[in-house]
C-alpha cells in the first residue's frame, strides 16, 4: 500500500477540529473501531471530510447518491445521514466481507433502509444500474481503486444528469500528481482522472488540497452541466 506521511501539527489540527467543529457521533466512531477489527486498511476519510459530503449532500438537495467504493460504511453513514429518510444511496463494494461489515455498521447507524449495497465489480455494478434503468443521481462520490477512476468518472456522467454533484477523491496523493513513479499504481490512474475532469466538455471541476490524518491529498469536485 502507498504510504502517505502525515505531519503531527496536520493531526492535532484534524482533532481539534472533529472535537470542536465536527462531532461524529457513535455510529461513526464504532463504524472506524469496526473496520480495524476486520482488518481493513485504515483508507476512510477523514471525520472532516466526511462531515463536508454530508454537508455537500444536503446543500445540493440530493435525494439519489451513488456511492463508489464502501468499505466499512464511513463515509456511507455520513452522506446517508445528509439524505432526507426517503432518499435513496447506492453504494459499490467489490467484497462481500466489507459489505457485510458496512450493513451492520449502517443499519446501526439508523440509515440502512435508505442504503443498496451493490456487490463485486464496481464497473459492473454500474453497467447493471444503467441496465435497470435507474433515475439519475444527484451526487456521486468516488473513492475506489485509482486504476480506474477515469472509468468511474466516465459512469458518474452517465447515470447523473446536468447539475449532478460529483466529488473524486485522493486527487493529490502526497503530490504523486506530479511525479506518478512515487506510485506506478494508482498515480496514473488519478491523473487521467484529473485530466479528463479539466477537458470533459460536461464537467466544471476544480480540486481542493487537503492535509490531515491521511497526508497531503485532496478531493476534485465538479458539476454536470
């Protein structure tokens, strides 16, 4: 796994403001304390990052999220939790084993008759939804496998419509950006992402930089038009 190198002032500033700003509740907190029982990576976002999809979620009016990439649910709870009770989130893992881990810790959390866990291949999971007709979403957040992340943009496009908010993850990755052979792994895969986000003729996007918990990264954020 790529190693990001987050600085102790970059922590104890994410603390003090989880603490004083953010306020995860229970659910969250036990949804991370899950995920490193089942021995997964520590890969969610960051308690501040989550809290901004759910804000983002609410200011943009969604009713329909899609998902990209579950895990233990983290990120999941948040954006559920900015839906009102009748929306609807489509979540995509690849491994039955994390999605049963992210139903436990949604239906916990109160949020899981709003959530679809779709299982296996992402790109197929979006194949099929386009199969089935779904109404478009509103929002769209990725963060899977980085190899396939212009794939997934491509789908975010496809099953949103103009004025669909969709959100990229990891689009710095400790500066990889700029120098892909710290990781031949998912740099590329970022970089085409971000590539095809400034010159896609239905994106408007710009990305933010971030630092915290998980290094110096940062999130891409754009809107069909």
């Amino acid at each position: 796994m790529f190693e990001h190198k987050p600085q102790p002032g970059w922590i104890a500033v994410e603390e003090f403001l989880t603490d004083k700003v953010v306020h995860p509740d229970g659910s969250l907190q036990r949804a991370v304390q899950s995920a490193i029982d089942a021995g997964m990576p520590p890969i969610e976002v960051a308690p501040n990052a989550g809290k901004l999809l759910k804000l983002l979620v609410q200011m943009s009016g969604a009713r329909r999220v899609l998902e990209i990439g579950t895990l233990a649910g983290f990120s999941t709870i948040w954006m559920a939790q900015g839906l009102p009770d009748d929306g609807t989130l489509v979540t995509c893992e690849y491994l039955t084993k994390h999605a049963d881990v992210a139903r436990a810790n949604l239906d916990a959390a109160g949020v899981g008759h709003k959530v679809d866990i779709r299982i296996g291949a992402a790109l197929d999971s979006l194949a099929a939804l386009e199969a089935e007709g779904q109404e478009a979403f509103d929002f769209v957040f990725i963060d899977a496998d980085k190899e396939n992340d212009s794939k997934y943009l491509d789908w975010a496009v496809r099953l949103g419509r103009p004025g669909t908010t969709v959100i990229l993850d990891n689009a710095v990755w400790e500066g990889a950006v700029l120098e892909p052979a710290m990781d031949p792994v998912n740099a590329p895969g970022i970089i085409s992402a971000l590539e095809l986000m400034g010159k896609h003729p239905q994106l408007d996007a710009t990305v933010i930089q971030t630092v915290g918990s998980k290094g110096w990264d940062g999130f891409a954020l754009a809107v069909i038009r």
